[in-house]
C-alpha cells in the first residue's frame, strides 16, 4: 500500500470510501451515524494547510483507490494533534491503521506536536489496539461509551509535566 499526503484530487476516491463504509464503520469513527458526507466535509479532509492540520491517505499500490485516510487537527488549548482514522472494511485488520499511526506521528512530531488526542468507542478494540500499541504514552479518560486518549510523544514538554508527581512544579 502506498501511504502519502492527501491531496485536492483525492476528493472523489476519498468520497468512494466514505460511502462504501458499512453502518459500524461509520458509527466507530464518527461516534454516530451519518448517511451524507457533502463536498465541504471531503474538501476539509483533502485540503489540509500542513501546519494546523495534515492528513495522509492509504492507496492501493498502483491506483489513486483510497482504502484509509488519517487526519489531525491540532487543538489550540493543548497543541495536541486530535487524531481520526477510518479503513476500508475490506482493509481492516491488515495493519493499516498501525501504517498510518506511524506515518502520521512522523509528520506530527516533524512539525514539534507534543502528541495526540483521540476519543475512540470502548467497543472499538481494533482502534485502541493501534493507538496501545503505538509505542507511545497512552492515558485514557472513559467518558461515557468512549475513551478520551492522550498519546505524548517522548521528549515533549506534554510528556515531561505528565511524568511529573502530583503537585510538583516543572522549572
């Protein structure tokens, strides 16, 4: 498979997917469930300013086919990349989401992002499995039928005051 940037162009294949997605699919990554996805959602997704935002897609070798896309925005109140996936049902447990979870980190930390932040349904094993077994510092907060994660990448500011005991004052 073949993992890039998403580009302008990606919008229809990107659209394809979406569509093609079954009702738990959709339901996992939106946390609901949602019949349309119109123009100005795909083109958020497809146009990101590579700053503030990024997302990579997953082609099969060869083709402009898009099976998974990986999108971050970075929140402003934390500087954490908020982290989405979705995989083609067909492409699922084959190590795409693990692909883009790495891709997508080395863009993340290349840009100085101290980490993630991720809300992922308890029932969505496949999802936390990418995100535990990442290598990264996962904390997770259950907030109803979902986890609010926070992946710190090594070495972040995020992760040093993490890593401080409670009530201890980072100098």
């Amino acid at each position: 498979m073949l993992i890039r940037p998403a580009r302008i162009t990606d919008e229809r294949a990107l659209q394809d997917l979406l569509y093609g997605l079954s009702n738990d699919s959709i339901y996992r990554r939106f946390l609901c469930f949602k019949k349309r996805h119109p123009h100005e959602e795909v083109q958020e997704l497809v146009n990101p300013d590579y700053e503030q935002n990024m997302a990579l897609v997953a082609c099969v070798p060869g083709t402009d086919e898009v099976v998974a896309v990986v999108r971050y925005d970075v929140v402003p109140s934390t500087g954490l990349g908020d982290v989405a996936f979705v995989v083609r049902d067909d492409w699922q447990g084959k190590g795409v989401g693990t692909a883009l979870m790495k891709r997508i980190r080395e863009a993340a930390q290349a840009r100085g992002l101290p980490g993630f932040q991720a809300d992922v349904l308890v029932t969505n094993k496949p999802m936390l499995d990418v995100f535990h077994e990442s290598g990264l510092t996962v904390q997770a907060r259950l907030e109803g039928s979902s986890y609010h994660l926070e992946l710190l990448f090594p070495g972040s500011e995020a992760s040093r005051q993490a890593a401080l005991p409670t009530g201890a004052v980072h100098a």
